[in-house]
C-alpha cells in the first residue's frame, strides 16, 4: 500500500470514526474502482481541453455513491482540477435554486493540496499570473504601471463573460484595488458577494457599483467566470459533484419539475460548450433514474440519461452517459477493513500489537457479525463495519496493551447509530439491535 502523510492519515481516520466518509486520500483503501479509473481520467483529460462532461452515478444505499464521488474529485485534484461537491436537499440546497448550488459550490471548491472554501486563494493566484504576464512583456515597472496594466489585461480576459455577467469583472477590478490600498474590509467582502453569500454590506455593493444578490441566471455567469478564471490561472478545469439528487424525489411537485428542468437545462448548455472544462457529476438512487417521481418525469432529460444495463454487471460500459456501482460483497468489504488497518498502522504507536491483535481472521469475523446484526445485507454494513473497526477495535488495541479484542470486545449495534438511509433499507426484521 501507498504511504500517505500523517494529516492524510489522520483525517481519514477521524472520518471513520464519526461513520463519515473522508474527504480524501481515499485511494489509500478503496476497492472495487479501478475499472472506472482509465475512463474517468480519459474524460477529464478531454474536459481540461475546453470540453465540458457529464457523468451520471447510480447505485442502491450502501453502494458507496459518495464515496466514489469524492474518490474521482481526488483522482481529477491530482489532475489538477478544481473541485465541489454539493449535497441536494429539500431545506438547504434545493435544485432549481441555481444562485444557491452556486453558493454551495463556492464554500465547498478546493485545489489540490488546499483545504474547502478555495475562491480567493484562486482569485489571488490568477492576478498574480496576470502580472507575471505584464512584466514578461514590459520588464520591470512601477507599482501603479503594474496595476493598470494588469487590470487592463484581465478586461481583456473577461470580456466574453461580462458581456452576460457584468457584475462580476466590475467585483473583480474592485477586489484588486483593495487588495493594492490594503483594504482588508472591502476585499473580503468583495470576495463574499462573489461567492454568493447574502448579507453583504451595501457600502461593499456601492464601491463595486452592483446591486442585490446573485441570482439563477447571475449564477451561471459567475460559473462561467470561474471557469475562465481557473483555465488562466493554468488549473485543468473544474469538477462538480451534485450528491444524492434522489432528494427530488421527496419534493413537492412543483419544485421537483423546477429541478429536473434546471438539471436539464445544465446538462444541454455544457453540450453547447457553454462551460468549457466542467465536468459535472450526478449521484442518485435507481430510483431515481427509472422510477415515476424522478427522471421519468421529465422525458427529455430521461433520454439524455438513458442507458441499458445488461443482467451482468460485468459488462457495464463506463463511458456510457451512467453507470452503475455494484453492491458491496462480503470479500470486498474485507478487503476494505485490511486497507484501512494498513491506514492505522502508519499512525499506531503499536503496530506490531495491531497487526497481532487485529489479523485477517479477526477483521473478516468483525465484518461478518456487524452484517449479521443487519440483516445479512452486507450493503448497508460497510459505514458501521469501518466505524466498530476503527473506534472500538484498533485504536483500543493501539492504547491498552492488555486490550484484547477476542476476549475483551463485545460488538453492539444501537438503532441510533443507523443513518435514516440505513432505517429505510432495512426492515424491523432485519435489524437484531442492542437496545
């Protein structure tokens, strides 16, 4: 196995702990993914020449959709892309609400290497490309002659965006002259607006001359700002997750045609090249997909996203439009837990202990009896398996050397623990709880 860094280590530990999935590094124990892994890359090479690419991510609960989600985002950061991910829900991030997923897309855009919330490291990068550019073609220059005329180069760059977002080169010059005066204020609440965040003072509207919020059409030209931004700044484009749309499903009627409309609407205009190096991704249920209250609701958008699955899974075409994740098995789920013990070790004060304590035999009998409380469906274990594996397993034998997990460990699952995506797939019949 790979070494990663101790901070990667770390966070993906911490992640497993709370039975959440981690936000990256997640090569260092996934399974199962690398027959989607030389397509993908062959698609993002495509999108970081100006093309724009869709891709759609279908899979049952338990599947590991987000996992996969985030597992590409660090394939496509390696890439050197920019990336986001957006969870859709109902109360916080509704689809249809463009200038919202826009907002979320922004607090969630990370670099390689950077941590969430990336707009203004990237804004700063590019101006300084922009005045690397200037001196390359007048020497050196006086501060002021440095300033105007890379304020004049980056008009040149945002013309075609300005011609249907104005607001934002007109945020943009503003920005840079408060960055210049040491304006701290006027900077970041500059940077604010763009990101989309309401409750922006209005003495920072009234220094950049725009007015109210970012709205749905506003939004798609900041993207396209983003976008333009991020090729000139010499990142290969961008990747954005939408993460379990199957939400729509759940939405008044109304809101749920607005969504897939915006869906839509998205998909047809990066096949018009209107956002060139976006790579858009969507994750939903089968359900989703096929059933009444979802994308059948809407034909012209089933038929963009129709593909036929044959019997064997085998066989799936990963260039395809969609593809479906197949269901964790118990050697898969395995396979995981020795992954993430090889994790642990390169952070245990005690390896030898571990590796001793936790072997192959006592990880496989965890994993059986964690799907045995569940069920037998080995699909709704593998959140709760890596959680037990992680919290009450391995770190007590790293930190009682008398800790002995044979003897000394006794496996409960409580109904608290189950997501409300879990309680749903499993019947009352299922679940042999502790309670």
């Amino acid at each position: 196995m790979t070494t990663i860094s101790p901070a990667r280590a770390d966070e993906i530990l911490d992640a497993l702990r709370r039975g959440t999935v981690p936000e990256s590094a997640l090569d260092a124990f996934a399974v199962g993914l690398d027959p989607y892994r030389d397509t993908l890359l062959a698609e993002l090479s495509q999108a970081s020449t100006g093309r724009g690419r869709f891709k759609a991510v279908r899979g049952d609960y338990g599947t590991g959709k987000t996992f996969f989600a985030r597992w590409f985002q660090g394939l496509a950061r390696a890439e050197g892309f920019a990336s986001s991910e957006v969870q859709i829900s109902e109360a916080e991030t509704p689809l249809h609400r463009l200038e919202t997923v826009y907002r979320r897309l922004i607090e969630h855009l990370m670099i390689e290497g950077g941590e969430r919330g990336a707009m203004r490291a990237i804004i700063d990068g590019w101006f300084y490309a922009l005045e690397e550019e200037v001196l390359a073609r007048e020497g050196d220059c006086a501060e002021d002659r440095l300033l105007q005329a890379s304020e004049a180069l980056m008009t040149e760059r945002l013309r075609p965006i300005e011609r249907q977002a104005p607001a934002f080169g007109a945020c943009l010059r503003t920005y840079r002259r408060a960055v210049a005066a040491g304006d701290e204020a006027l900077a970041s609440g500059l940077i604010a607006w763009m990101s989309g965040q309401p409750n922006v003072a209005a003495a920072v509207k009234r220094a950049a001359g725009i007015k109210g919020d970012i709205d749905h059409f506003g939004a798609l030209g900041f993207l396209q700002g983003l976008l333009l931004i991020l090729r000139d700044s010499g990142f290969s484009g961008l990747v954005l997750v939408l993460d379990e749309v199957e939400t729509l499903q759940r939405v008044r009627g109304d809101v749920r045609e607005k969504s897939l409309n915006a869906l839509r609407q998205l998909m047809d205009e990066i096949d018009a090249g209107r956002f060139p190096g976006l790579y858009l991704m969507i994750t939903g249920t089968p359900a989703f997909f096929d059933g009444p209250q979802g994308v059948q609701r809407l034909p012209p958008l089933a038929q963009r996203l129709h593909v036929d699955f044959g019997a064997d899974g085998r066989f799936d075409n990963p260039r395809a439009v969609q593809i479906r994740l197949r269901a964790f098995d118990m050697e898969r789920l395995v396979e995981v837990g020795r992954n993430v013990r090889a994790v642990f070790v390169q952070r245990s004060a005690a390896a030898d202990r571990v590796l001793a304590h936790v072997d192959d035999a006592l990880i496989t009998d965890l994993a059986t009896a964690v799907t045995g409380r569940l069920g037998g469906k080995v699909g709704v274990a593998p959140r709760i398996f890596l959680k037990k594996l992680v919290a009450e397993v391995l770190d007590r034998v790293d930190q009682f050397p008398d800790f002995d997990p044979r003897k000394d460990y006794q496996l409960v699952v409580q109904l608290a623990e189950l997501s409300q995506d879990e309680r749903r797939v499993l019947s009352p019949d299922d679940i042999q709880l502790d309670l």
